[in-house]
C-alpha cells in the first residue's frame, strides 16, 4: 500500500524543465485562478505573472502536479 500512496503523491516539476510556452500557460492559469491581493493599487496582469516568475526563480515557490486530480499548481515552499 505505501508504495501505491508514493505513487500518489503530489510531484514538483522544476520550471526549468518546461518550454517557455508550457511555464507561461502554468503562470497563466495560476494567476487568473488565484485570488490576490496587491493593496491599493491593483497589478497588471503582465506584472502578476512577472511576480510568480520571480518567486518561482528565487525558489519561493514551486510547480506541483497532483496525480489524484491530473492538475498542476504553484505552492510556496
């Protein structure tokens, strides 16, 4: 059973590993579903996926696919 629940996990997918086109869907999809909260002044969209850019290259936050549900999303770490 352990190595059924292993198979299960959730796994990170390094961003570098992505072509441009597939890591910018991943943003994408990541910043119109979340919902955030930039204060006063409200962020461009452009800048949103310019912040999870950074994240993800300073290593704040990661790719993650969930095999259970087949989606991926962006976590901190």
């Amino acid at each position: 059973m352990e190595e059924r629940d292993e198979e299960q996990a959730p796994v990170e997918i390094p961003y570098r590993e992505l072509s441009a086109d597939a890591l910018r869907g991943v943003i994408e999809h990541f910043v119109l579903r979340e919902g955030t909260d930039y204060g006063v002044q409200e962020a461009s969209f452009e800048r949103k996926i310019a912040d999870v850019m950074r994240q993800l290259e300073r290593r704040e936050a990661k790719i993650v696919f969930d095999p259970v549900t087949e989606s991926v999303t962006l976590m901190p770490r």
